[in-house]
C-alpha cells in the first residue's frame, strides 16, 4: 500500500509537470481577469490541486478545469485528461 501510494505521488508529479508547462491556462476558471483563480501559479500549487482535486474526483482532472474545445491544444490536452483518468484512477486507485 505504501509502495502504490508513493507511485501515485509521483505519477501525479509528472502530470503536474506537463499541466504546468503546456496547460496552465486551463486552469483558471475565474470570468473576473482582475483576479484571476489560478490554480497553477506554481509548480507546488498544482501539485497539491492535482492531488486533492484530481485524485479526488470521479473523473480525474479534465473535471475540474475548464473545457479544451476549439483551443490549439485540445487533441493534447484530451489525450493528457483520458491517460491521466486511465493511469491514476483506474489503474493507481
């Protein structure tokens, strides 16, 4: 249990890795520019919203953050939302 519970910490390292660097603007949910709720502001932040929230919900991260549709990225980030949901919470959890 210690052993899957430490692979899941850095399972979902390497997810907030490539979140951050490629996807951080997904995650601002905010209508309001003046005071945006990022959720990534930085790399320890994103982690921690990945663990809580992403391992959390029933759907993974795709969920949580906002919609990819008609964005450049949006074959990336469908593909980063099905793996992470495969990986973490089907096969981790």
């Amino acid at each position: 249990l210690v052993m899957t519970v430490g692979l899941l910490a850095v399972v979902v390292y390497l997810y907030t890795v490539v979140a951050f660097n490629f996807f951080r603007k997904f995650y601002n949910k905010s209508e309001d520019e003046d005071e945006p709720d990022m959720k990534c502001d930085d790399m320890m932040t994103c982690y921690l919203f990945h663990m809580y929230v992403g391992v959390r919900a029933g759907g993974g991260i795709g969920d949580e953050i906002e919609d990819p549709a008609g964005d450049e990225y949006e074959l990336y980030r469908v593909v980063f939302d099905i793996t992470f949901f495969f990986f973490v919470i089907v096969i981790l959890l």
